[in-house]
C-alpha cells in the first residue's frame, strides 16, 4: 500500500469506467483524484448494472489495454493501480443466463433448492476453466492488489439465501458418507434441532475446505503471471461466514499465499438510515481484524449504494471514514461514484469531503497506526460457532448464523470501549460461548463477565451453574406470555439505582421483548426487578453474583437479540456502566457519558508514550458536557484534542480527577455529530 511509505489516512477510490465512457472518465480521474487527496484507484471492472454476468474472456481481452493505460496515467500522478474484478462466484443473478455464454456451468443451488441462473458453484469446472483465464488477463495487468470480492463465499448469492447443494457438492458429501444423500436428507440433520447432527460439522468442514481450493486457484493464478501482486478479501462479517465453515487462518493463508494479505471488512449501512447504525462499523473492523491472520494489511469498505446523496450524505461517509481511522484501519475504500460512468463531479461535495478532511484524517491515522493496545471489555465471537449452535425445532438455515450480535452493538452504542481480545471483563450474549472449551470458560468466570438469558442457559448447559449463581433457567420467551409486567425498576443503590427507578419493557419485537424464567442460588444480589402494575417487584431482571474462583458476575434474564429502541435510555446506560466498573473492580478500562444526550460510541488505545481515548456521537443532538471515566495510574501530565484542521491543541480547562486509579475527565465544550472528540493523554 505504502507510497514512499507515508503513513496517514490512506484513500483507495473505486472506479469503473465503462467502454462508452472510458476516454471522459479517465480524463477526470487525472484532474480530480489529485485534486481529492486519492492514494489509489481500485478499478472496477464490469459491474453492477452493465456486468454482463460470468466474464466473457473475449470482452476482457479487448478491455485489458484499458487497464493498461489507466495504469500509466495514474503512475504519472503517483497514484497507486489495483484491480477489483467485480465477481468471482457472481452476486447475483440480474436475469442474466450464465448457461448460455458457458454451456455446461453449474449454478449454486440453494438449501431450499431454488437455482441461480448465473451465480456459479465452485465446484463447476467451466466455471473454473473461465475465471482461471479470466484472471490472468487480470494480472497480466499487474495490480499492487487483485481484489477478491465477497461473493466468495456460500450464501446471498442472490435469489439464493444460502448453498450450495447443487449435484456436484452433493456428489462430494455423498461421498463423505458413503451413501447418496438428498438435498433435502442433508439440509433437515443441518438444521435438526438440539445436540447438532454430525453431518453438520462434515457439510460445514467440506464447505470450509472446498472455499480454501478456490481462493487458492484465485492466488495460484495471479501469483503465476504476477507474483509481485497482492491478494485481497473482502468480507461478510464473520457471524455470518460461521455457516459457511469458514477457517479464517486457513483460509486466509491460501489466499495470500505467500504474500502480504489485504481485507477488506465491511462498514454496513449502504445507504443512511440513522446515525446510531453507525456502531455496526466499529464493531466490523474489530470483529472482522480478530479473524484474520494478524499482520493483513486492512482498507475498510465505505460505500454509498446506490452512489449519490440520495442514498448517504458526504457527512455520514466522512464519519465512516473517520471510524475507520479512529479504530486503527490504515485506509479505507471508497465505493462513492456509480459504475454507469456518470461523473464524479455530479455530487460534488464527496470529493469537497475528501480533500477537506485529509489533514483531520491524517493525524486521526498518524496516531492510531503506532505500536499499541486498544483496549475494552471483550466481546466474544468463534469461528466454531455454528457447528455448536443448537437450533429450535423448524430452524432454517439462516438461524445458524453466529448469535449475540444485538449485544455487542447494544455494548458500542452504550459508551463502553471494547474488542475481541483477553480483557479482565467479558459480555458474553447468546450462544457463542458454547464454542470456547471449558478451561476458558473457567478463566472468564474467574475474573468480570456479563451474561444475557441465552449465554447463562449454556453455562448451566455445561455445569458451571455454581459459578453463575443459577440453579436454572428456561428458553427465553415474550415477556407477556409469562405475565402482565409494567416496567424494570433499578433500584439497588450499589450499581447506581434507586426505588421506582423505572426503565419501560415496550421495546423490542412487538413491543414485548423475550426473558427467561430463572431460579436463583443464596448469594445472588439483585439489581434490577420486573415490577407488576403496582409497582410491586416480581422477577429479577439483572443481579450479580461472587464466585468461588474468586470471579464477578452479572446476569441479565433479557435474551439481548432483542435489544433495539427503548432498550436504549440514560438509565440503561448508567447501568450498564455500573455493571462494568463493579465487574472490573473498579478500573473500566472506558466508559464515556454524555450528560445530557445520548448514544456515544467510544475508544481507547495505549501507546507507549500516549493513550487516545475518544468518542462519537451517534445522535443528531449536541453534547453540552462529556464525562470520560477510566483506569489510568496518574493524572495526564497533558491532554490534547485533536481539532478539525488536524492539529493538537492543549485542553486548560479540563476538570480531571483520579481516585484510587480511576480518571474522570469532564469535557464541557460542544461535542456533536460531526466530528469525533478525539483525545491524547500523555
Ligand atoms: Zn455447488
């Protein structure tokens, strides 16, 4: 990625110029991308609308002086060439007919036997024959990285939801077995409920392994005709590449094959919707960067779908950017301007955007790229996760996805820092902790850990009933079919509550969240109560609970898929970060509260001569006053902000107290959307 290895806010444009408009586009590319700040053009080649399905080898030989010339131009400006094939398997059909350009092309064919009519399997040989030759014209071209899309992979391949089970991975699994076995014999012992089928973990390990072969082709290929370039992966977050089988490391590995790797995670929202969607994107680097191996070279995905202001404003894909840099990306890939060749300068404000906020976006990266630790409560995620999962009785396909992630983004958008790697606190939700082997399920419980109804049902599942304070706890269900409840109340002053202290239960699918059912051990402290109409409390909602491995836990009766809308308050919030200072014995390693508004989405990271601490703020109403609390050994000698012009500037005025190694910092100047408030403590 490095040119003259400068290390800043790195911008990867993508760009397709269709035929019709070639000479046009390139002509601006030259006179704006500089004008833009961009470091790289990624070209695009036939995509979106005029893709004309399965590649026609003719047409991409006719194409790749094309490429060639942008190339050349773009080295006169300095500016770097990749190249992202628009498709490996296809995204999705679009009425196109792959059988006829590629007679003999097996399609992908879903779990519920529906038929692509131009996404290919991976397994069909024609397919293969095409795309092996179709990728070497590719790199005869000799990108800096050969972008491998995210239709590598066996779901969303659209119409098709999920597969493949067409004749040729049934062959393979039949195979396996030793015995011909149906689609639908295959999908029901996936998808049985309970304990998993064993063929589960064989359907998922042949997928997994059959996806390894093609992105090794893919590698093999352009690693043949040039060896200099790297690879990269664009990804589905890993929840969902746990029902395809996916071996991140493996998989991975394959595809670099030798050579530095490139990923690409996803940052969501395509288009807008609110600005606490944001907390997705956070969420994607992290989740997406503890998968892969660890020294893959990250280029977030920001993208507008379908490319004007219509769908995502400037502002909004600045603050995808910003993320991206806040969270320790080196550059990020803009997905901004349509592939039908309309030009850039239609909505002239991204690349306004672009040049404008480079110097703010350099210094954001400048900081975040240095040797470090982010730090924060850990969320869970494996890999595993779908081959442990036990499903309900008439599951689909898709409830194999991993579970929990309404919980981690309810943790994002709550102001409490947190990452996939060892922490002193973990926040376990739903069943992923059923992948992870019972002396690291020890390990967590005797240090902070948070369960929501569905992560304690699977302790007690694995004997640790003990260790939570749990006698036992039914399947989550409506919270009306169990009574007529009104409200929480949290009321237990230890973790910040108070008598008819209320929070609503009208929140959720409608209106009538899901919880569990549960019986407690002696020992258990109770910190929040479902009242009657009376104000009467009747079941436990959230308590803690001490261990005999000398752990702390807290327990939540809510099953926090649900968690959405009301769920969200200051008091919940106040709770929750309660909840992490008690389980962390007092030194949370960030939480960060808006006195008087609402969604901050925060960070940390320690360097060896500084810590950044900094905060978004997820909702259009202003902060007046910002309170960051934290575990810091000292009061900083100085604290700086990062301004808009991309300058540090020394904070007076802070107030800022430590107490038996908790830092409280209150910023009182305006912090809104627009911006993080980004802070250097040194
Ligand atoms: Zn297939």
């Amino acid at each position: 990625m490095s040119k003259n290895n400068r290390v800043g806010a790195w911008y990867s444009l993508r760009r397709t110029l269709p035929l019709w408009s070639f000479e046009e586009n390139l002509k601006e590319l030259i006179s704006k991308l500089p004008e833009y700040k961009v470091d790289e053009l990624i070209v695009k080649v036939d995509t979106e609308e005029f893709s004309h399905g399965q590649i026609s080898l003719d047409w991409l030989k006719a194409y790749q002086p094309k490429l060639l010339k942008v190339k050349t131009e773009m080295g006169k400006l300095g500016i770097v060439y990749s190249l992202n094939p628009w498709i490996t398997h296809g995204h999705r059909d679009q009425g196109r007919n792959a059988g006829t350009q590629l007679p003999g092309i097996i399609t992908v064919v879903g779990a519920d036997g529906m038929e692509c009519s131009c996404c290919a399997c991976s397994l069909s040989g024609v397919w293969r024959r095409n795309t092996v030759e179709a990728w070497k014209i590719y790199a005869e071209t000799k990108p800096q990285v050969m972008w491998v899309e995210d239709d590598i992979r066996t779901f969303n391949h659209g119409p098709v939801s999920f597969g493949c089970f067409c004749e040729l991975h049934m062959r393979h699994f039949s195979n396996l077995v030793g015995q011909k076995i149906s689609r639908e014999q295959l999908v029901s012992a996936i998808t049985a409920p309970g304990e998993p089928h064993p063929w589960r973990k064989l359907f998922l390990d042949m997928q997994g392994q059959i996806m390894i072969n093609t992105v090794s082709m893919l590698a093999k290929t352009v690693h043949a005709v040039s060896p200099e370039t790297c690879m990269g992966l664009m990804s589905s977050g890993p929840e969902n590449h746990c029902l395809e089988g996916r071996k991140w490391h493996e998989f991975a590995n394959a595809l670099a094959d030798g050579r530095p790797l490139y990923s690409r995670p996803p940052m969501g929202n395509y288009s807008e919707s609110n600005l606490r969607d944001l907390s997705y994107c956070p969420h994607s680097i992290k989740v997406t960067r503890y998968c892969m191996p660890e020294h893959s070279i990250e280029q977030t995905e920001v993208e507008n779908f379908a490319f004007t202001q219509y769908s995502k404003s400037s502002i909004i894909t600045f603050l995808q950017m910003a993320i991206s840099f806040a969270y320790g990306s080196p550059a990020v890939t803009m997905n901004l301007f349509d592939h039908m060749g309309t030009s850039m300068e239609l909505i002239q404000s991204y690349g306004k955007m672009l040049a404008d906020k480079k110097p703010f976006l350099n210094t954001l990266a400048q900081y975040m790229l240095n040797e470090g630790r982010f730090k924060g409560v850990r969320l869970l995620h494996d890999e595993k996760s779908s081959y442990c999962k036990k499903l309900p009785e008439k599951a689909c396909y898709r409830e194999l996805t991993e579970d929990g992630g309404s919980g981690a983004l309810a943790v994002e958008r709550l102001g409490i820092a947190n990452d996939f790697n060892a922490s002193s606190v973990t926040f376990a939700f739903g069943q992923t902790i059923r992948a992870y082997p019972d002396e690291t399920i020890k390990s967590m419980l005797s240090k902070g850990i948070f369960l929501d109804a569905v992560a304690a049902g699977v302790l007690i599942e694995r004997g640790f009933a003990g260790e939570i304070g749990v006698e036992s706890i039914e399947k989550p269900q409506r919270l009306y079919s169990i009574g007529p409840f009104s409200a929480e109340e949290y009321f237990n002053p230890k973790f910040g509550g108070y008598d008819k202290k209320f929070m609503t239960m009208l929140w959720g699918r409608d209106l009538n969240p899901s919880v569990s059912k549960i019986r407690l051990m002696p020992g258990t402290e109770i910190i929040s109560a479902l009242v009657d109409a009376d104000a009467q409390r009747q079941n436990p909602m959230f308590f803690s609970f001490e261990n005999a491995l000398g752990g702390r836990v807290v327990i939540t009766v809510l099953e926090t898929t649900d968690a959405a809308g009301g769920f969200f308050n200051p008091y919940r919030l106040e709770q929750f970060h309660n909840i992490v200072v008690w389980l962390s014995r007092g030194k949370p390693d960030l939480l960060v509260k808006p006195e008087n508004g609402a969604y901050p989405m925060c960070w940390r990271k320690d360097c060896s001569n500084y810590t950044i601490a900094g905060v978004f703020n997820l909702s259009l109403d202003p902060w007046d006053k910002t309170v960051f609390t934290m575990e810091f050994d000292r009061i900083p000698r100085t604290i700086k902000r990062l301004n808009p012009s991309g300058r540090w500037s020394l904070l007076n005025n802070l107030t800022c107290n430590l107490d038996g190694g908790l830092l409280r910092i209150e910023y009182t100047e305006t912090v809104d959307f627009h911006e993080p408030l980004v802070l250097m403590l040194s």
